[in-house]
C-alpha cells in the first residue's frame, strides 16, 4: 500500500460478515478500518487525523442504525462518500451522494461499487 492507498471504514456488527468485507477489501489493496457499532465508528470518524475515503456501514444497527450513523458521519466530515450495506435494499431510502449494495453481494459488485463511488468522489 502507498501513501495514496484509498482508506475505507467498515462499520458492521455482525462480526463474521465484517471479517469478510474487510477481507476482500484489502485483498483490493484499499486500507480498511473496521468498527462494530455505530459509537466506535463515530470515535474514528472524530480522530482528524484520520484520512477516510468512504465509509461503508450496514444499515441494521444496534442503537444508532446506519442511515443515522450516516447523518451523524457526514457532520463530521461533509462530503463522505458513504456506502450502505442492507439484506433489504428495497425498503431503503438513499440520501442524495450516499449509495446502496443489497445483501448478500459479490466480491465483483462489492468492487464494482467501491471502486465506481471512489472515483467518482
């Protein structure tokens, strides 16, 4: 990885689903960050001198689900490319410059989707 390696968070609960995104996604050669709820994604998202490129969260979470945790996210950083993850994609509403990736999902749609959102950002 280099210095202009594109940093991703992932932030998901269920422990084995975000072992396998992370997974993959370093096997893309991104720098991945990992955070299992909502609180330990917003102590991240508040280190300044973290460089994020996206944040990918699952919609389902305890406490604060992603949409809010999205909210919350882009206070912090305007502008963040967020990606929601969801096992029900059609009963979600995505804001404006957020996207969406239905569960269960390939490793080619995963990084069809991140890759598209990047450079696009």
């Amino acid at each position: 990885m280099t210095a202009n390696t594109p940093t991703l968070l992932v932030v998901e609960d269920d422990a084995i689903v975000r072992m396998l995104i992370v997974d993959v996604l370093e096997e893309l050669e991104y720098k991945v960050l990992e955070a299992d709820s909502s609180e330990q994604a917003l102590a991240i998202l508040k280190n300044e001198n973290q460089h994020i490129n996206l944040m990918m969260t699952d919609v389902g979470l305890p406490v604060m689900d992603g949409q809010e945790l999205a909210s919350q996210a882009r206070l912090l950083r305007p502008g963040l490319p967020i990606l929601f993850a969801s096992g029900y994609a059609e009963n979600i509403d995505v804001p404006e410059g957020m996207h969406l990736i239905g569960k269960p999902f390939s490793i080619d749609q995963l990084r069809d989707k991140v890759k598209g959102i990047l450079d696009n950002a």
